[in-house]
C-alpha cells in the first residue's frame, strides 16, 4: 500500500461544496480543508465547517479545517461598468476621497491611507501584477498615475507597491470577529494574512485563544508569507507562529517573480529547522481550472515542493470554483507519490553534530533513526499533546509515522504533518494495556502483521504532556 507523505490542502467554495463531492475528494487525499474567509458570510463558514466535518466522518478520515483571514484589504474601489480597460501611456488616479463609481479617468479607493504612503517614482502593481502603473505626484487624497502595463482592471482588485511598504495592519476588524466565527466551530488552523513581523502573530494567537477559550480549544497559527517586508523577519515570525504559508502569489508581485524560487526554499529548510510546519501555496495546478490535466511545468512545480521538503501543497481556485475539482486533487496525489519516490535519506548526516537538550525530542529522533536502520514497517508515537509527531515529521524517513492520541483536536492538527497518519485511540493509563491496544489497532488496520518489526514511542506516567521517555522496539506476534 502507497502512503503518501505529503499533505494536500483543498480550498473549499461553490466547485466544490457538494458533500458527495467532498467526501470523493478526502478519499481521493484531502488531508486540510480551507475555508477562505475573504468570500462569504459568518454563517456561509459554519455551515461549510458543519459539511467539512460530515463529510470526513463518512469518508472515515479526520481532516483538519484551516481559517484562512482576510487581511487588510488594499484595494481599489468599484467601477460604474465593474471594469475598465486601461491602456499604456493613459493618465489614471487613485483617489482616497472619491464616492461615486470608478470610470476610465479614477476610481476610488478602499485603501483610504494610500496617498500618504506613495511618492512620485513609485510603482504600483494592480490585480496580482497585470497591470503596471507609476505614481506622478500626490494631490491631497488623489494619486495620479501614468500606465505603464495596461489591461482590465475591475471591481476590489487588490494593489501592491514594489518593493513592499504599505503600512495596513495585518488583522481588521473583520478579521476579528472571523477568528470569533472560527473558533465557533473549532477552526485546527488560523491562516493570518499579510503579517509583517512577530508582533502581528502574536497579536493574532491572544486574540483565538481569547475567542476559543470557551470552547475550550487553541488553533495552531499559520502565517501567510506575501509581504516584502515578511523576509528579513521571516525567523522572528516563525518563531511566533505553528507554521508559514509560502503564499507565492503576492509574495511574487511585491518582490519579483524570480527571486520565489528561491525563497520557497529557503522558507520551507527554515520551517522544518525550527519544528514548524510549512504550505506552499498559490498556482500549483492552475491550468487545472479549466483544463482537465496539468500542464508539464505545473508537475514539476508540485514535485519540486515536495522534493524541497514542503508539509502541504495547496489549492485555490482549482477546487473552489474550477470544473475539476476531483480530477485535480487524483492529479495532485499522484504527483507527491512520484516525486516522494525518488527522495533520499540523509538521516545520519541531519543528526551529526545534533545535541537534543529534551528527553522527548531525543526519544522521537532516536526512533526514527533505528526504525530507519532495522528496516521497521512503521513508527508508532502514543501522543496527547502531538509534539513527537511533528518532531519525527520534520525529518525525511521512508518509515511511516503513526500518531495514536485520545484528543480529536490533536489528531486533526496532525493532519497537516508531513509522513504522519493521526489515529485516534484511547490510551489507557495503564502502559502494557496500552501498548498491547496499540498493538490491536494497527494490526486491525492493517498497518502492520505478524513478524513486521514497528518502533513505538510513548511516556510514563501515561497522559502526561510532554512526557514521552521510551521507546520500545517490538515485533508482532
């Protein structure tokens, strides 16, 4: 049986909210379900949440949902015709004060801070970098501009500056009241939009735990890496995050298409340094929208993410509102399978010269180095809190890790980790029945049968965080 190591991260919209649908494409290998929170209304979320969660119990698997905010919103405004055709050469002005629709001379802005943050020379890109223009002078609240790159611009079309520097804060106050909305459901991950330092992150967890402490549930935080500014902070923002998104799409705009190469591999090799997880995001399949097979060089984009070591790759649009919503995410496992063949193990070079300070770190690296040198079938980690896991996951092993935990919310977090398959089961507070449960549940499963070799990891007192302190080597009988 082929397992698939990395995860795949569907963006749920009118493609693809039908539950038959939906539960074809968990089984097909949705392991991260996203609710985008820049469409829709508080109630549109809850009841897709509600959709998400009946269709993973009828698919059997537990997927994880992922919140993703809107941010702050720098936009134009609207058009009377909803677009206009923009030509090079053509004078254009953004204007802060302006109330009627837009037409071919102005449009208004949602971005009422705009003029103050523009000066003469700078360029702006509009609606994902189509449309190229530079700033002439500011009059007061109007920046007037000549087209450089023309094309249609059309209604809330987002704006970029080169080079980055837009002041907006990363959480509005839409924002706020979606985490509220997210945590009413349980949201595992809240995906925060346009961070420009560790203080917007941290800013952001106070706020889910405030809003997800009666439900008695704290999400894991993933920050969307898509500002110019993100890249020199980009370990401080780690440091204060569960993991990054590389949201390549803005990213790109603001700091040139070619250096996210680059930096997709910088930011994934940083993510898993720091036992954080990591997404690559925007593009993957995007032909895939309207064409029923990918294109040559979208292959190798998803295998290169995969081959750089990435948690999840992504979809947007190809399953929110493209025609082939299942083919793509049957294309897309397909994909990491392959590229997941062809990756070595470096297993003793990562741990040479490594000091573990930490017991439980030191027992999850020392399982996965013998599971990998005695040629075991899988590895166990009896988790509570999932620390074990996601340590064992940040290293490149061809032994699959199984997670067994009492906490649902632990196991849908888990269903972002790299090589980890989350399995709820009870664990006793007695050990040998534990382990001997343990044992049941994997042959029952067929993960394992009788002479397979398995590494199991777990702590004693049994159920204790952060208590994992053994690691036993068994063969089944």
């Amino acid at each position: 049986m082929h397992r698939r190591a990395t995860k795949i991260v569907a963006t749920l919209g009118p493609a693809s909210s039908d539950q038959a649908l939906l539960e074809q494409m968990i089984r097909a290998g949705v392991n991260v379900v996203r609710l985008n929170f820049s469409h829709g209304s508080a109630q549109d979320h809850i009841d897709r949440a509600l959709l998400v969660r009946q269709a993973a119990q009828n698919a059997g698997r537990e997927v994880a949902i992922m919140a993703d905010l809107q941010g702050p919103k720098i936009r134009v405004g609207r058009f009377a015709e909803g677009r206009v055709q923009l030509e090079p050469g053509q004078k254009f002005v953004l204007d802060a004060a302006r109330t009627e629709l837009g037409d071919i001379r102005a449009v208004g802005l949602d971005y009422k801070a705009l003029p103050r943050e523009v000066r003469a020379g700078d360029v702006l890109l509009l609606n994902d970098g189509m449309i190229v223009i530079t700033v002439d002078e500011v009059k007061g609240e109007a920046v007037h501009t000549t087209v450089k790159i023309g094309g249609e611009l059309s209604n809330n079309k987002g704006i970029n500056k080169q080079g980055g520097g837009l002041t907006a804060p990363a959480l509005t106050g839409k924002d706020m009241e979606d985490i509220r909305t997210a945590m009413s459901f349980q949201a595992d991950y809240v995906a925060v939009s346009f961070p420009k330092n560790a203080t917007d992150m941290e800013m952001a967890r106070q706020l889910c735990n405030v809003a997800g402490a009666e439900y008695d549930h704290r999400p894991g935080l993933i920050a969307k890496i898509e500002r110019a500014e993100a890249i020199p902070k980009l370990e401080e923002i780690l440091l204060a995050s569960d993991g990054i998104m590389v949201a390549r799409g803005d990213l790109a705009v603001e700091v040139g298409n070619a250096t996210v190469p680059a930096l997709q591999k910088r930011m994934i090799k940083l993510a898993r340094a720091h036992d954080k997880v990591v997404i690559t995001a925007t593009q993957m399949m995007e032909s895939m929208i309207s064409n029923p097979v990918p294109t040559r060089a979208e292959v190798s984009d998803v295998a290169n993410a995969v081959l750089d070591g990435t948690d999840a790759v992504m979809l947007s649009a190809e399953t929110a509102a493209g025609k082939y919503p299942l083919e793509t995410v049957i294309e897309m496992a397909k994909i990491c399978l392959a590229a997941e063949g062809a990756e070595t193990v470096k297993l003793d070079a990562d741990f040479s010269g490594k000091n573990f300070a930490r017991i439980d770190q030191t027992i999850a690296m020392g399982a996965l180095f013998t599971a990998h040198h005695l040629g075991a079938k899988a590895i166990v980690a009896m988790t509570d809190s999932g620390s074990t896991a996601l340590w064992m996951s940040r290293h490149l092993i061809h032994v699959p890790i199984y997670a067994l935990t009492p906490k649902i919310t632990t196991q849908r977090k888990m269903a972002l980790y790299r090589n980890v398959r989350p399995l709820l089961m009870d664990t006793s507070a007695d050990r040998d029945t534990a382990l001997t449960d343990a044992e049941q549940h994997l042959k029952s499963r067929g993960i394992v049968q009788s002479g397979d070799v398995y590494a199991i990891t777990c702590g004693e007192p049994m159920g204790a965080p952060g208590g994992t302190n053994m690691l036993k080597i068994c063969r089944v009988s």
